[in-house]
C-alpha cells in the first residue's frame, strides 16, 4: 500500500514504502542489506528509528501539484515563522529569487538542510542581512525521490543548524529508461504563469550506474498591481494602516530652513503638511518573474563486491528578478535646488527633504546565480564493517544588475541636472527621457559562497554482549567555507540611495568527530547513544550529546523518545557583516511628544555591522511519542516535542536602542538631524545597530500523525493521511509568543487519494489557524502585544484537487487546480515591516486559484 504523505518511522510498514529495493528477507541465510536513514548514521535493516520523520515520496509530491518546492514545503504543518520565499522578497537585505524551509517557527538558520544526507552550499546572499540557509529554489522536484523531515535535534549527528530538525531531500537514482514531463499551469484572473519541463533518464548494469536529470521551469511576474486592495501600501480604508512612504513624489523642501511640502502635494497625499506620501505598494513583485535550468548526474561503479565509486555532480542556473518603486531619497542625499532653477516656486536656494524621482521608473534587478555541486567517493565493506570516504566541492554564485532603464539614479548626476535647470524635482513633474537617461546609472551586487568538506566513516557490529549486537557508527569531518557579498561602489560611496545595501565577508574551518551507538537492552527495546565534538576556527569547539530510546511495547504500539543538545555556528554573514541598512515604520514618539511632529508610523533606516565576538547558539531538545499501527492499512503516531534555544543572535531590539538613546538630539547611536526653529528634536536620519547573543526561544507542541486506507471492491482503493501541528507555547526573550503575529496554534493538512485501474484522483486541504494581528499595536518601534491586545487575522483554509489517467505504459495525462475555491489570504494590520499590504506574506499566498495540466511520456 502506498501512504499518502507522512510515513512514521515508528511504523514497521515504512520500509515497504519508502525503500522496498534496499532491505532484502534473511530467511534463506542471504546477507541483509544494511541502510542509512535520515537521523542515524548507523546503517539498519529498515527505516525505524527513535525520533519522528515525515517522509514525503515522489508520488505525494506529484499528487500535491507543485513544480516549485517552496510551495511544497509551505503546506507541511511542521513549517512554521521565520520561513521566507521569493514571495514579496524586494530589496538588498533580502536573498532575491531564493527560498527556505523554517522547522518549528525557529527561523531557516535552525534548520539544517541535506542534499542525499550531506552539507550543501549556502546561499551567497543572507536573508534579514545575516540569516544563512540553503537556498531550496536550488533543488528541482523533478528530482527528487522523497524528501525526510527529521523533527528532532540532531546537532549530535550532523552538527551545527540541526536545533529544530533537518530536511533531507534524497535524489532520484537506480533509473531505468527515459522519462519526459511537460507541464503549464496559470493564476485565474492575473497574467502569472507557470511552465515546466524535465527529461530523467538513468541506466543499470551488473558494474554500476547512471541516471541524469534535467529540468526546466519558468514563471511570470505576478504584480502587485494586480492584486487589487492587496497592491496598496494604505490599507486604512480597509481597516488597516496607511504605511505609504515619507518619501513622496511630489516631495517635500527645507525653505529657510523649514519643511516646507511641495504646493502641487495632492490632499490625499499631505500629511501634516509635513509629509507628502507615497503608495509604492502597486510596484512590488509579489512573485517575480524567475527561470531555473539545472542538471544532476549520479553515478556508481563496482570495482569488486567490496569496493564502489560513486559521482554526484549538480548545475543550476536561475535567473529572476526583484525590485522595488521609484528611487527614495532623504536629507542624506544633501540635494539642492538654486533659486536661478526655472522651475523654483519659492525663488531662493533650498534644499530638497524628500522625494522620489518617480519619473525614473520603479528600481528593478536582474539576478542570476549559478549553484556547482560535486561529490567524489568510495564506499565499500570491510570484515563487515561498512566504510565510506568523500569529498565535496560546493559553489553558489550571484549576480544582482541594474541598467540605465531601471530606475537606479545616482545623487551626483541628479544635482548636475538640477543645477543646470535641466531637471525639474517640483509639482510631480515627468522630466523626458533625456534627462531621465542623464542621471541614471548602471548597477552590480556580487556574492560568492564556497564550500570544501572531506569526511570518512564507518558502521557496523562493535561487539556482542549475551545475544545482543551492538552497533557502532564512528567518522570525522573537516569544512571549510567563505562567503562575500559586495555591493556596488556606487553604494559604498553613498551615490545611491532607497535600497538597504548589504556587504559581508568572512571565512571560517572547522572540524568534527563522532560516535553512535545502538543498543538493544532487550529484544523490544532499543536505545541510542550519541555525541559529537566540533570545532571551528573562529569561536572555538562544542560538545552535543543524544539519547533516544524505541520500546516496543506491543506488537501493535511503539513508544519512542529522544533527549539532546544541540548548536548553531553564527552565520559568516552575521561575523563579517559591513555597514548595511534596513528600513521600517514606526512612531518617533519622542519627537512626537516634544514638538507634535512625526505622529504617524514613517520608515527610518536602520545601520547594522557585524560581531567577530559572537557565540554559538545553544539548544536542548526532547521528544516522546508513541505509534499504533494495528494492522498494515492504519497507523497513528502522537508525538510531543520541547525546544530551547539559548544564547540566540538576534538584531539588537529597536525599541530598546529608540527608547535608550532617540530622546537626545545629539547621539551618535539614534543620529537626528538639524531641529526644525522652534523645535526640539530633528527628523530620524539613522539608527546604528548590531548583532548580539542576547535572544532565547522556546517552543513545544504536539504532531499528529494518521492514515487509513480501505479496498473499494471493483471501485479502486482509497487512503487518507493527516498532518497536524499545534502548538502548546512558543517563547521569545520572555514573552509569549503562542497565537501571536505569525504563530497560530493550530496547522494542519488532510490529503486523500482514490486509484481505480488507471484513473487517480487527490483532494488535499490544508490550514493555517488564526493568530493575533500587528504585534506593535502602536507602532512605536516597541513590541505590545503582551500589553495590549489586537485584533485576530482569521484563519485559511486552501484545497488542492488533482486527477491523472495513464493511457498506456507510455502517456499520463495530469490535470489540478491548486486553492480550488479561490480564497484570498485573511486581512492583516500587518507588522510596519515586510507585511504592509493588507496580509502576512510568509504566511498566506496571495494567489488565488491555481489550474495547471500535465503530461508524462516513458519510453
């Protein structure tokens, strides 16, 4: 019987399911094939183990639709906050065009990510500035067998990240023929669109094989422009709040010295006649527009019955896009205009506030990188021990360009313009394009990643003791990696302004050994032993223990459990990061009080640098559950699960460094500039922050795990399958989290497949619980929410229905409809953050219903 989605690994029916050609019946005295599964390295006769694994096959991954595997894994219940996509993804402190996986709601640096059970590459650009992560728009479906969801921490096993757990995407291979898929699927009532192609193809001899995949997928530009009230950066006539930029177009002056709004400011625009604002909502890329190629070749060859070679080497190459609205510019900039200027209603020299040079066109990037990924080795069996030794050579590569036609201006060549009447900042003015192509400019960001790692282990039978084996799995690794990301020197020399430009640099070694042992106490009951020694070149070394037991307590229930600790190595980023900017909305409070000015949530940018002085973060982990599997068509699986994570890295918080330091007109941490006559504090121009150990989460839950399946007769067979996350508590630096911003309590996923002969039909239906809206009800800089309570962001409920008919051994005919009720995300105040247009973007998809077809040829 094949599961739906999720197989327990407590269930002794997973082996048939997830690896039936690699576990062979002794009952004939033939050897039996030991394997590694995802959590162990100690190689077993099946795929039971102590800790929860959510096994995903290819077959679940076709019957749920996607082509992208960021949409994939954001319907699994265990992904949780902190998990980002391409999805809103705009500026430099962003990782344009890539995406991650956020175990638990810990953030994707807490989530250790494998490709076949090794290392890959991080992205060359962090997420948030400084958060690392394997960028899984890397890693095509189409080549993918299944994919592992260990839920338990496993720094004892594979070392830093793995504090809430490890996904593991294992590659198809042990192919045989060709396989060609073509597919094509579009948004109704929008022009985004999805195209897809993939050829697989693989061989096998008694000396070895070979299987190479390529792949191929293509999406358009899904604006926010189309998205109608969720396009809008003012969502208060919807009940939200009215986030538009200060930086406005038309903009504002300092005339004899005070603010003074341009005259030709629209009503609707003018805030305080102070402010006129911007709606750059309309020119955010909701979902950009991408293309991926990527090829993958493994390879095998037997030099005896002892002794195998084995090759992994992977390409991709992606290209996307990302930007923002026109170019933003403030005090900063030091912008004049000459009272000779033609068009100066105020007759004398001024300076120019704020403004957008709107007739320049909204800021876009190119960007294209280019991931390399190879995998030498040898494995074999020695006295009965298993061995293995690799090496590994990784590389990720992007490039983000901007051109003259997309909106990069710099300050200088503006001024030129300016001075020489040429170009006209007054009355909302769309200057001609000659004059537009004088001060814009052409553009480059670069990053690098690179990674080198060597690793030999072995497993097998340590010794006996009575009528017991005791199992052993021994190895040692050595890493290095280096990652550098340059902006623009146009950047550097402060000539560009509106983007939160990032540079990092940095590079580190490090090395590990490790031990496991698996102990069976008694013929239904087994535990496991851990420990692992890292040590890296830059903070020093660590030591993480785990134990785990497996009882089974009838021939029907297995209880398991598992304790461990586990680290988090600080990100290169967050070491060897240079001057780079963020932006976000809140309330100058103090400048408020004082001089009634700023009342209102208005973007101010935020400096961070880097910590060469920062510790490893450090977690504690347990698990106990418990499995029912009374006969081979049911299974339930409860699992309870605790996670605290100390010494966390985290942004110094904002409203502390405000509240510390923005009440004094002279401080070089909160830098105002130049008070307004009559005033006591000037305008926000900058806040300086860092990178500190200083936070701590905390989180605990339960999984629910169940699937039924039932013969029809004559009318096919039917299955059902269940994944269900709620969460008990989820703590951050002393407060509570639990059903706050982005934390809902309840997660879960219902999937159901009906077969009959050649016909196969899939309904699944997944659901994102509600939570507390905005957690900075005021918008002062200061979190509230456990003061203050705000309104609820309703709950989601999206279905998937999908049906395939094989017309022969060769043709299969696919056709779906992704979120067949056409919902749209529940409203959201939003956060004065990333989530500003009326719904939280890392949570619910904005895309409304999703029709696509596909077709599968095998020869």
């Amino acid at each position: 019987m094949k599961r739906p989605l999720l197989m327990p690994s407590a269930c002794a029916l997973a082996v048939a399911f997830a690896m039936p050609s690699m576990v062979f019946a002794a009952d004939d005295g033939a050897k039996v094939e030991r394997i590694e599964v995802t959590g162990s390295r100690i190689k077993r006769t099946d795929i039971e183990g102590p800790s929860p694994i959510q096994s995903i096959d290819k077959d679940d991954i076709a019957n749920m639709g996607f082509d992208n595997l960021q949409q994939l894994l954001e319907r699994m219940p265990a992904n949780g906050s902190g998990a980002f996509s391409t999805r809103g993804n705009s500026q430099d402190s962003t990782a344009n065009g890539a995406a991650s996986i956020s175990l638990r709601g810990l953030g994707p640096d807490a989530t250790l990510v494998l490709i076949n059970g090794r290392r890959a590459t991080i992205s060359s650009f962090a997420e948030g500035i400084t958060n690392s992560f394997v960028d899984i728009n890397n890693i095509p479906v189409s080549a993918i067998e299944r994919i592992d969801i260990l839920k338990d921490g496993a720094s004892a096993i594979y070392g830093s990240d793995a504090i809430a757990g490890v996904v593991n995407i294992i590659l198809k291979k042990d192919i045989e023929g060709l396989e060609i898929n073509l597919g094509y699927g579009e948004a109704s009532g929008t022009s985004y669109d999805e195209k897809t192609a993939s050829m697989v193809w693989g061989t096998k001899s008694e000396k070895g094989s070979a299987s190479v995949i390529v792949d191929y997928f293509k999406n358009s530009t899904l604006g926010a422009d189309e998205l109608g009230r969720f396009g809008t950066a003012n969502q208060s006539p919807y009940g939200g709040e009215d986030f538009r930029s200060s930086r406005g177009f038309p903009g504002y002056f300092y005339v004899d010295g005070e603010i003074t709004i341009d005259p030709a400011c629209p009503p609707n625009q003018n805030v305080d006649d102070e402010v006129c604002v911007f709606d750059y909502g309309p020119y955010n890329l909701v979902i950009p527009e991408a293309e991926r190629v990527g090829a993958i070749g493994q390879f095998e060859y037997h030099f005896s019955d002892d002794v195998t070679g084995f090759m992994e080497l992977a390409a991709q190459h992606n290209t996307s896009k990302a930007g923002g609205a026109a170019t933003p510019l403030d005090e900063d900039a030091g912008l004049t205009v000459p009272g000779s200027h033609p068009n100066n209603p105020f007759g004398m020299d001024i300076d120019i506030g704020r403004f957008r040079t709107v007739d320049a066109g909204p800021r876009r990037w190119d960007i294209e990188s280019d991931t390399m990924r190879m995998v030498l080795g040898l494995r074999g069996t020695l006295n009965e021990w298993d061995w293995e030794v690799s090496a590994q050579k990784g590389r990720s590569e992007s490039t983000q360009t901007g051109d003259r036609s997309q909106g990069w201006v710099r300050v200088d060549f503006l001024q030129a313009e300016i001075d020489a009447g040429r170009y006209n900042p007054f009355g909302g003015t769309i200057n001609s394009p000659e004059v537009i192509d004088a001060i814009t400019t052409s553009l480059v960001r670069q990053g690098t990643s690179h990674m080198t790692s060597y690793d030999a282990s072995i497993t097998g039978q340590a010794f006996t003791i009575g009528d017991r084996d005791i199992m052993l799995a021994a190895g040692m690794e050595y890493r290095e990696e280096d990652v550098s990301d340059v902006p623009d020197d146009q950047f550097q020399r402060g000539l560009i302004f509106g983007t939160e430009a990032v540079s990092a640099a940095a590079s580190r070694d490090q090395w590990a050994a490790y031990m496991e042992f698996s102990i069976p106490v008694a013929d239904n009951f087994e535990v496991d032993v851990a420990g692992r020694y890292d040590h890296y070149s830059d903070f020093g070394s660590t030591t993480n223990p785990k134990i785990a037991f497996q009882w089974g307590v009838t021939e029907d229930i297995t209880a398991r459990g598992s304790w461990s600790t586990g680290f988090r190595a600080p990100s290169l980023a967050q070491i060897g990061l240079g001057p780079s900017e963020e932006s976000s909305f809140f309330i100058d409070s103090y400048r408020c009080a004082s001089d009634n000015v700023d009342c209102k949530a208005l973007d101010y940018n935020t400096v961070f640098a880097g910590n060469s002085d920062l510790d490893p973060e450090e977690s504690k982990t347990w698990n106990l559950g418990v499995i029912w599997a009374p006969s081979q068509r049911m299974d339930i699986g409860l699992d309870y699960y605790s996670i605290t994570q100390d010494n966390k890295i985290d942004k110094q918080p904002l409203g502390q460094i405000y509240a510390a330091n923005c009440n004094d007109q002279n401080s070089s941490i909160c830098e105002r500039l130049t008070p307004q006559p009559g005033q006591t504090l000037g305008p926000i121009d900058v806040i300086h922050s860092s990178f500190i150990n200083i936070s701590s989460q905390e989180v605990e839950g339960i999984d629910l795990s169940a699937h039924y399946g039932f013969e029809l007769d004559s009318y096919g067979d039917l299955k059902f399958g269940l994944e269900y996350s709620y969460l008990i508590n989820f703590e951050k630096d002393g407060r509570d989290w639990t059903g706050e911003y982005k934390y809902p309590l309840n997660r879960w996923l219902l999937t159901s497949n009906w077969t009959m002969d050649n016909f196969a039909a899939n309904l699944n239906v997944s659901y994102v619980g509600e939570f507390e809206d905005t957690p900075d009800i005021d918008f002062d800089g200061t979190l509230d929410f456990d003061w203050y309570q705000s309104r609820m962001v309703d709950s989601q409920v999206l279905v998937d229905a999908s049906a395939s008919y094989r017309f022969n051994d060769t043709v299969k005919w696919t056709v779906g409809v992704n979120n067949l009720l056409d919902e749209e995300p529940p409203f959201a105040i939003g956060d004065g953050d990333t989530d500003l247009y009326g719904y939280v973007i890392s949570v619910h998809n904005p895309m409304g219903r999703y029709i696509y077809t596909k077709v599968q040829v095998n020869f």
